[in-house]
C-alpha cells in the first residue's frame, strides 16, 4: 500500500513539474507573438544589426527560465528526466483551411496527446537547450540523431545501411564497444515530434522515398506513428505525404491505415483521412491525380477507399479523375479513377470522348446575361475545364485508346468530317499531288534549259506547306521543337524555296545551275517522303504499313551499326591479304578490287548485299579463307538474324503504328481548332516557360516545385516563398534541423 502511494505521489509530481516546465514555455509564445511586429524598411542597416542583436538577447532572456528549470531537473536520475518531458496531456490542435480560400477558417480540431519535450522542439529552442535535453536524456538523443541520419541519407544508398544502422544502435548496450544507447522504451525514439513542422520519423522517412524495408521497420517499432496529424498549417497524415513525395507503390499501401488501425487509433476515429476531404478540400485519390502517382498506388488507394470519394469534388470543382486530366495523366492513369456511371459517363470511353472534344472543339463562350444555348453534353464539356498544354503530352495515351476502339474511332472520324478539317484535308491532299507533278516537270524543263509554266503552281505549293507549317507550330508551341517530323518538313521547305530560288533566277544565270542536280535529286527524296508522310495519316492501311517500316528501321539500328562494323573489319581484312599475297603488283585490272582501301570496302559491300562467289577470290589460301568466314557471317549468321528482327519487331510495329495513325489525325485536328484569344507570342513564351521548367527540375533543391510565379524566371529572381532563393534556404534549414 506504501509503495502505492509513492508510485502516485511520484506521478503526482511529474506532471507537476512537467505543468511548471510549460507554464514557463508560455512566456516564450508570448514574447514570440509580442515580438511579431512589421519591420520599419527606413531604418539604416546599422540600426537593423543592432537591432537583431538586442533582439537575440531577449530571446535568449525569454528562454533562461526554462534552461534553469530544466537544468533543475537534470540533476534528477534520467529516469525522471525523460519521465517530465514525456509526460502526457491533453491538446486541442486546430488545423486551418486554406487560407487563400477561407483565411482564418478552423478545418478540423483534433485531440491529440502531447508531450512536454514535442512542445519545447516546436517552439526551435536555441541549440544550447537541445544539446543540454539530449545529454540528459537518451531517448531525445537517439530520436535526434536518427532523425538527422533520416534527413542525410544520400540518394544511392537504396538500402538504407545508414538508417539501419542507427535503428539496431537502439538496443545495443551504452558502452564504447557496442556504442548504443541501451534504452529500454524503444517506443518513444519515434513518437517525439520534431521541429516547428512536429515530424515524427516516419513522417520524415516517407518524404525521402524510402524502401519498403525501412518503413516496415518503423511501422513494426511504433505502428500508432502512422495515425499521427502534423503541424496545424497541414493536418496532413504520413500517408498523405508518401503520396506527394511519389514513395513506391508498396510504401504508400503499408502507410494505408486497416480497419484494425481505424478502431484502435483516435485520430482515425476523429477523421477518415481515405474518405473525407483535407483542409485543401481534397481527399487522397485527388492528390494522387496530382502529384501524378503510379498506377499501382492509385489501384491501392481505390481499393481502401469507398465509391463515394469518386464523387467528392475540390475546392476546384473537380473530381479525382478531372484532377488527373487537368495534371497531364495518361488515359490508364485516368481510367483508374473512374467508376461506371460516375459524372454521367455509362462507360471510360465516354470520358474519352468528352477529352477529346475538349481538345479539338473551338471554345464556346456564354455570354454574361444571355441564357445558356449549350446543350447537356456541351456544358459537361465545360466541367472537364482540361488544359491544351497538358493534354498534349497525352495524345499518346489517348491514341493508343482510339486505335482500340471503334466508338472512340468514329467520333475522330464524325470529327474530321466537319467543313474545317475536311477542307484542310482535302487542300493537303490536292497541294501534295500538285506539288509532286509541277516539282517534276519545272525540274525536268530545267535540266533541258526550258521555261516552264509548272513553276507557277510549285510556288502556290510552296506557300500552302509553308503556311501549314507555321500554323503547326502556332498550335504546338515549343512542342514543335520537339518532334522529328517537323524538322523533316522544315527541310522538305527549305530545299523546296531553294530550288524555286534556282528556278526563278537561275534561268538568266547560268553560274547558279552549277550543282542544281544535285539539288533536284535530294529535292525530289525530300518532298515524296513528306507526300508518304501525309498519306500515312490519311489512309490507315497504308499509314499502318509506312508506320511499320518506320518503326522497323528504327529496331535495325543496332543491327546496321553492327554490319557496318563487320563491313569495315572484312574490307581491311581483305586489303591486307591482298597486300600480302602480291596480286596488287600485278598490273591485271581486275587484280585491283581490295588494293585500296577505297576499293575494298566497295567491293566488301558489294559480297555483302549481293552474295559471294568463292572462286573470284582464291589467289592465295588466306584470301580462300577470309571468303569462306565472311560468307559465313554474312549469308547465315547476319542474315538469320535479321529475319528474326523483322519477324519479332512487325506485329508490335503494326500495332503501335496504328497508334501513331491516330495521334497524327488528333494532331490534325487539334491544329485545326480555332485560335483562342491568347495572342501567339504569349502562347510560345508560355511553352518556353514550360519547358525550361522540365529541364530544370531535377536540378531543383527540391522534388517540386512551391508556390505560384508568373514565369519561371520570375520564380528564379524572387525571394517569396517557392523561389529558389527561398528554397536554398529552406533546405539547409531542414538539414541542419
């Protein structure tokens, strides 16, 4: 009964001095919150100076109560010590909206459990009083330092070796040989909550894309850490967190909490972090749209969650699959998202639709005051509110989906139809064969040095294809710079006005016609190539098989590259032998073949393509030899394997060209939608801005990219919260945190 008794009156007098430790932490919050005051801008930098120093010095006079006191506690056993810093009580954590929506507004007011020790370390004490908490207390420290070892784990490490490490460190013994930390509540290392963002380590390890290994390992020391809210500005679950850090798909699906964890946990019983919205008005699958999350995460995610968050929309006005579209998801990605009947849709297809409308329709506009003329499809169109830009990088996606459907085919097909791309159609088509035949007869009348009228309709061709091109590069922006084709027809141009250049003016000079063979033969390549180019998107049959040529070439390059190796090393070979075997000093012309290098390689290549005849090579018995090899190489083992290629590589080809055959009508018919009201010059420097910011984010500080800028120069030059000067400084505060 004695020993009862002194078991109370030692826990009555923990949270006693625990009480005494926050009251005195109160009086730092209050001369925080008096000392947020606007600075004055005129004082001199002198003044400033000073004025930080006397301000450090008050800081560090508000926290002089609490050293003392804890200084007062550390005389005590560290039992005790770590007994008051980690003494519970109750907090009522109010997390906010967004204030850009709703500033000020309370989200939700959870009812956590704190500690003395989580709110010292949210309030950044000096490093002094985190250096004195740690000496006296091994718990913070061990806490601490795998906190740090979290934050300094090198991206190569995949294993973790490090983190590991520091975790089998915990129950070591406290001595030199083992350097552990011999603690007996392991427990509490990872429910201690970090700096002014309160991060636990799980909280920390899944935004540093962690294997699977390394969250198992701390799901299994503290599996509670998984239902823990952070800072007030977020409420934010570390679940949440492994979806915007883009962790592994096997990660987020051991951070999604199970029916177990919503039972046994309070937080989880206060809010369903899988069905109900955050303080951003989204749930965990809008966020996974978002932050483009892999499609096993997002399958993982459907399955714990209920139908009905397919149905919640964000403060956007838009569902999971809308936020998908609208952040440049692939139609798998998209389709994940969906549910049959959801917003209307009878089946994923109808989505399809309603995405391609968007992107090839002209923008309908309701005017303010009128009543509405837009049928219920038209206005569902306005509700998917898709981004040009960002449905481009998905025409492959989408195409890949119309070359397998027959309804998605013929909406392309009732969409082409239509007077404006039937029209451009047809100009392409009646330009492209009068190029063909008026290039012919102006090339054919000048070589004779005859005039010709067939120059006239090769100009307005030359017109027509120069002006499709710059309107293709008015509709895709700096994405033209991005696609092979376009450099192919900007050449096909160029030689085009070149050789009308000759025509023109080379009539009366005859200095110009020097070369103008050489011209017409690559001229006339070039611009049948660019009609095969056009017939492709035309005709699916024959797009399929030019498709598939093309695709097939592409595979023979590691094929040709060899063959060209074997091609080089037989013709020296060959020089060489005859080198030595004499023939060369013989003055027979037709002893000759492989005396020069020239020579031989030529005639290398003539075996190579048109068979060997033994025979025509038997001077010496090395030459004999060398026949036989290359014969053996090239007519059975290079041969046989080039056959396979073509076998392996046709039907994939045929498929995927089927693909491009529909991504290129798409593309036709988004060139072919009317011009918006943005001007041209602001559409190719916001593509510029676009782009430069792909190419420059994986040498960002961060993952992502913060806040909102007008360009991405303005992002580079500002000091506001997202540039890169403010995200330096955000990162070496975090590491040295």
């Amino acid at each position: 009964m004695a020993a009862n008794n002194s078991t109370v009156a030692s826990d009555t007098s923990v949270y006693e001095k625990g009480e005494k430790l926050r009251e005195l932490l109160d009086g730092v919050i209050i001369f925080r919150k008096a000392g947020t005051k606007p600075q004055d801008n005129t004082r001199s930098s002198v003044s400033v100076i000073f004025s930080r120093g006397v301000k450090r010095e008050e800081e560090k006079a508000a926290w002089d109560p609490v050293i003392n006191e804890l200084k007062s506690l550390g005389i005590v056993e560290e039992e005790i010590f770590s007994e008051i810093l980690l003494c519970e009580f109750d907090r009522e954590m109010d997390v906010f909206k967004d204030e850009r929506y709703h500033p000020g507004e309370i989200f939700k007011t959870f009812n956590v459990k704190d500690t003395t020790l989580n709110r010292i370390l949210r309030l950044s004490p000096p490093q002094y009083i985190d250096n004195y908490i740690a000496e006296n207390m091994p718990t913070y420290d061990a806490s601490r330092n795998l906190y740090h070892t979290v934050h300094n784990t090198r991206l190569s490490d995949d294993s973790w070796r490090a983190f590991r490490k520091e975790c089998a460190s915990l129950r070591k013994p406290k001595d030199d040989e083992h350097r552990g930390y011999g603690l007996n509540q392991i427990e509490a290392v990872f429910t201690i909550r970090h700096s002014d963002r309160e991060d636990t380590i799980l909280a920390t390890t899944v935004r540093m894309c962690p294997p699977l290994s390394a969250v198992t390992l701390l799901l299994k020391e503290c599996r509670e850490t998984l239902s823990f809210v952070d800072c007030p500005r977020w409420g934010w679950i570390p679940l949440q967190y492994a979806i915007q850090y883009q962790a592994s798909p096997e990660v987020v699906s051991a951070l999604i909490p199970t029916t177990d964890d919503m039972k046994l946990f309070s937080t989880f019983q206060q809010h369903d972090f899988l069905n109900d919205p955050d303080y951003r008005e989204r749930t965990v699958l809008h966020w996974a749209g978002y932050y483009h999350a892999h499609l096993e995460t997002i399958k993982a995610l459907r399955k714990a969650c209920s139908n009905t968050v397919l149905e919640i929309k964000d403060h956007c006005g838009h569902l999971p699959y809308e936020t998908a579209i609208w952040h440049g998801s692939s139609a798998d990605i998209i389709q994940a998202f969906y549910e049959p009947g959801l917003d209307g849709h009878p089946n994923f297809d109808s989505v399809l639709v309603k995405l391609m409308r968007s992107l090839t329709d002209e923008t309908l506009e309701k005017s303010k005051g009128s009543p509405s003329t837009l049928s219920i499809d038209e206005m569902e169109l306005e509700n998917v509110t898709t981004h040009y830009t960002y449905c481009t990088y998905n025409l492959p996606s989408i195409a890949a989906r119309i070359a397998k459907s027959s309804r998605l085919q013929k909406e392309v097909e009732e969409r082409l139809v239509k007077t404006l791309p039937t029209f451009i159609r047809t100009a392409d088509i009646i330009i492209c064969v009068m190029m063909l035949i008026s290039y012919h007869f102006c090339a054919v009348n000048f070589l004779k040095m005859n005039s010709t009228d067939w120059i006239y309709p090769l100009t307005v061709a030359a017109i027509y294809i120069t002006g499709r091109e710059i309107a293709d590069l008015r509709a895709n922006n700096i994405d033209w710079f991005f696609s092979i084709w376009n450099y192919f027809d900007a050449l096909t141009i160029c030689l085009l006005v070149y050789s009308l250049c000759h025509m023109w003016v080379g009539a009366r000079d005859d200095e110009l016609n020097e070369g103008f063979e050489t011209l017409v033969v690559v001229t006339t390549i070039f611009i049948w190539t660019n009609a095969l180019t056009l017939l492709r998107s035309t005709f699916i049959s024959l797009g399929s098989f030019v498709n598939g040529i093309l695709r097939i070439a592409q595979v023979l390059v590691p094929f040709l590259m060899v063959s060209l190796f074997v091609l080089l090393l037989f013709g020296e070979v060959f020089r060489l032998g005859s080198l030595n075997s004499g023939v060369c000093q013989q003055s027979f012309h037709n002893t000759t073949d492989f005396c020069t290098f020239g020579n031989s390689l030529y005639t290398t290549y003539g075996q190579f393509v048109g068979g060997i005849e033994l025979e025509d090579y038997d001077e010496s018995s090395l030459m004999k030899i060398l026949s036989g090899v290359f014969g053996l190489i090239v007519g059975i083992i290079l041969l046989n394997v080039v056959i396979a290629i073509v076998s392996d590589s046709w039907t994939g080809a045929v498929v995927e060209s089927k693909e491009v055959f529909w991504r290129a009508r798409m593309e036709f018919l988004m060139l072919s939608k009317l011009p918006t009201e943005e001007s041209s010059l602001d559409k190719f420097l916001q593509g510029i801005d676009d782009r430069l910011s792909e190419i420059c984010k994986p040498l960002w500080p961060s993952k992502d990219y913060w806040g909102v800028f007008d360009s991405f120069f303005d992002r580079m030059l500002s000091d506001d919260v997202g540039s890169f000067q403010w995200q330096i400084i955000f990162q070496i505060r975090t590491r040295l945190a």
